[in-house]
C-alpha cells in the first residue's frame, strides 16, 4: 500500500490532494505514518516501526493505524493496486 505520489505533505502537517483541491490537517503520528507509506513500508513494518518507537499495547496501536489507513483509502489518498 502507497501514498499516491502526487499527494504533498509539509513537516507541520500540511496534506494537499492537488486532484480535489482538499487539504487535511496532521498531527505527528500521522505525518510519520505517511512517510513511512510514501517509503513504501508495508502496513506489519509500520505498526512495528511504532511498537518500537512507543510504549503502546498491539491491539490499540494496530487498530489506530488500521483506522488511520481506512481513512485515507476513503479520500482515495493510496493508490490502488
């Protein structure tokens, strides 16, 4: 799973879909995790990117970024494949 690679992301949180004209607002975590899918990270190795980074129980962080990802597959951000 990819961010579409037209989509820009600032460092303070700025995300622009230049398709729509949308922009959304970020906070950290969430910047982090669209950088690790613009790397091309897999889903498993940015939940355990995180797992590593925070002192969080599996099921919750796992479901926060699941969540998170349903998110943007919902404003059409990811590409499909």
């Amino acid at each position: 799973m990819k961010l579409k690679s037209n989509i820009a992301v600032s460092e303070n949180g700025f995300m622009f879909d230049p398709y729509t004209g949308d922009s959304y607002n970020l906070n950290e975590t969430a910047v982090e995790i669209l950088k690790l899918l613009k790397s091309g990270k897999t889903n498993e190795e940015i939940i355990e990117h995180f797992k590593e980074k925070y002192d969080v129980d599996d099921a919750t962080l796992e479901q926060n970024i699941y969540d998170f990802i349903a998110m943007l597959n919902h404003y059409d951000l990811i590409e499909k494949q």
